[in-house]
C-alpha cells in the first residue's frame, strides 16, 4: 500500500521559565493550520505526541506533563504598537484537546528570544549589545506583556548566571511585565471584572468536598485560591503527595469545576472537561519551614507564604507564570485568602514558596470606585532553544 510522506515544518524547541513548548512561526504552518479549527489542533496534537492512552508522549516533542505539552505560534503582530502576536496552545495529554483558553507566562519569557531571532522584530529595534524591548499582544487573552531580552554581539544573550528554582541551569534574566493583567474577559469576552464575583472572599460549597473559603480572581490566568489548612494541607506538600493520591485529585477537580461556574466561565460543571487550561487552582499557607524537591531548606523567614497550585489536573513542579501573577495581585488586595496567608499586610511584591523553592514577583493593586485593579505585574525568567530545525507529523495528519 501507498504511504504519505512527512510534513517537515520548521520549529523551535524552547525552554521558557519552568516549562517547555514548540515554537512556530504562523506563516511556516500548513495553510490550513493558520487559522483555529480542527486542522491546527489535529496538528499541534500529532507534534506533540496526543492523545497518548500510555501517558508519556513516546511518539511526540510532549514531556508527558502539563508543563512540557505546550504549543506557541507566533506572527508579526496586528495590532498597532506591538511586535508579535503570541497565541498559546495547552495540549491535552490523553485526549484529543488543545485548550487555547488561557496564556502561558513561563513560555512568555521565551516569545521575545524566538522573535528576534526569527526577524520578527524591526531590525532597528534591536540592539548589538544591551537590552531589547519587545512588545508582545497575547491573542488568546488579549493583554499586552513586554519582554526585556538581553542581547549580544547581535545575538539574544541565552547563557547567565541568574538562577530560576524549577530550573537545573544559570541562564540569562529576561524581565517580564504583564501590563493590566487583570483580566476583565478571561479569553472569551463576557465582562467580569478582577474579582468576577465581586467579593475579594466567597464561601465556595462543593458537593462531596466541603464549604470553604475561597479568592477567585481573574489576574494572569483565572484562579480559585483556597486555604491550605481547610484541605487538610500544610502547604509544603510536594508533588508525588498530592499527584498519587487520585481521590485529592477528584476533589481538586471538582473544585474547579464549582469555581469555575461561580467565576462565570462556564454554565454548567460537565464543561469543565473541555476547559482544562483554566482556571487554575491553588492552595496556599503561611510560611514554615520545609524542604524543596531538589532537597534545598527553606527556611518560615526566606518567603511570605507558600503556594501549590494544579494545571491540568496534577499539581505543578513549581508554579506557572500566569498564576504567580494572580499569586502577586492577590497579595496586594487586602482581605483575600492569599493576602491573609502572607500576613494581611499591604505590599506591592511577594516572594513566595513553591515545590521546588521560591519566586518574587511585583503586583500592585489600585481600588477605584469599589473596583480591584492592577496596572501591571512583574517578573524574572530565563529562555534557551534547545533545538532548531524542522518537526515532521505525518502528512495525513493535516487535511485541507
């Protein structure tokens, strides 16, 4: 029998913050993969290697994790001021789903490298040596981030000695900020507001769960944030304790799901399925010490609170970059269950603690007319390619 050959579709392989994706430039894509449909996602999924029934992504560039099965596609930008449009696709691992709900803020800091090395940002622009601005549109929420890349010797600067917890290696710091992060749509244009329910505290009933406390915001990605203690959790829980354990997992879900209807972003709990991406759910605690996954002590004294938070269903390594941002805003307003873990004081930055050890990001929230809102959020993170070239899908897999 006749067999198609390999599409060869030029790619880069990237680490961005603690995760990593596979980058394309729109216009390398099959002409019918430009634009969103079944044939864009029937593609990202075979890159990736999903759905995959045995979990591992053997056949695909996915690392099996919610951190490692990411897509980024990005164009010169069409909206005036901006550089890049960045669009951002979560892959499902064992079902046939690409989430195009939410951005991903650790894949954010490799956006910038990837559009200067690609031509995409004027030549005049950017610099031989010092520091390059790139102003990026993220399309899937539609919010401006701006990315402050490190060049030299007319090349992105990718090696450095700035140190991210989650990551094995040094690299170069890459300075993010997230302006009006809050987000008044969420990705698909029913106006809600920082606080969708308006209240910084809702009590958040869940059948078969429990009543509890909970902050549900909408800044960097949606999130519902809850009290570690009322879960039965300390916070300083790392993933296997959490990741093995199936029924914590369906009541995390279930969580989400609730949250989810109370956030505005779906109807009913049963679309919760076909919006894993967000929102986002996190547990947070005071500070203690306790020990990371890479063995490092931290010490009550060394963060302001700790945090766990879930994506796709399994608890994070570390902690998204999009949900640091809701982390920071949550801080800031006073009242909220994060803020009340970090010790009700007013701040403008918050370091806090993650499985794999800690994280300072800058938030600070403004109160207009009884209205939460937050200018902007700023971060660290650091991005390498791993690999340039070409990623081959069979050519069946995308039908015009």
């Amino acid at each position: 029998m006749p067999h198609l050959p390999q599409l060869r579709i030029p790619a880069s392989y990237m680490r961005g913050g603690t995760s990593k994706g596979v980058f394309f430039k729109l216009d390398d894509l099959p002409a019918a993969a430009r634009g969103p449909g079944a044939a864009r996602d029937a593609l990202l999924m075979r890159v990736i290697g999903s759905p995959d029934p045995y979990g591992k992504h053997t056949d695909g560039m996915g690392g099996a994790t919610s951190s490692t099965s990411k897509c980024v596609i990005i164009s010169r930008s069409s909206v005036p001021g901006h550089d890049v449009d960045y669009l951002y696709g979560q892959v499902a691992i064992d079902s046939a789903f690409v989430d195009w709900s939410g951005n991903c803020g650790n894949l954010s800091s490799a956006v910038g490298p990837f559009a200067i090395a690609q031509g995409l940002v004027d030549a005049d622009r950017v610099p031989a040596d010092g520091t390059c601005t790139v102003r990026i549109w993220q399309a899937n929420i539609g919010k401006t981030i701006v990315a402050h890349v490190p060049m030299a010797n007319g090349e992105v600067q990718e090696t450095g000695d700035f140190e991210l917890d989650g990551v094995a290696f040094p690299a170069a710091e890459i300075q993010l900020e997230f302006l009006d992060p809050s987000d008044d749509d969420a990705g698909d244009g029913a106006a809600r507001g920082m606080f969708p329910t308006g209240s910084v505290v809702d009590t958040l009933e869940v059948p078969g769960v429990g009543r509890f406390e909970a902050t549900m915001i909408n800044a960097g990605i949606p999130t519902i944030f809850i009290d570690a203690a009322a879960l039965g959790y300390s916070g300083t829980e790392l993933q296997d304790a959490i990741n093995e354990d199936k029924a914590a997992l369906a009541r995390f879900e279930a969580i989400r799901a609730h949250g989810a209807v109370r956030m505005g972003l779906i109807d009913d709990v049963a679309q919760a399925a076909s919006r894993q991406h967000t929102p986002k759910v996190a547990f947070v605690a005071p500070p203690r010490e306790h020990v990371t996954s890479s063995g490092k002590s931290i010490g009550a004294g060394d963060v302001d609170l700790l945090v766990r938070a879930l994506s796709m269903g399994k608890l994070h390594h570390a902690m998204m970059g999009t949900a640091s941002v809701a982390i920071a805003t949550a801080a800031s307003v006073p009242g909220t269950v994060v803020n009340r873990a970090a010790g009700g004081d007013a701040r403008n930055a918050v370091v806090f603690g993650h499985p794999s050890g800690t994280l300072r990001v800058g938030a600070e929230a403004v109160q207009h007319d009884g209205r939460w809102t937050v200018t902007r959020a700023i971060m660290s993170r650091s991005a390498r390619v791993l690999m340039d070239g070409q990623v081959r899908v069979p050519a069946g897999t995308v039908q015009a």
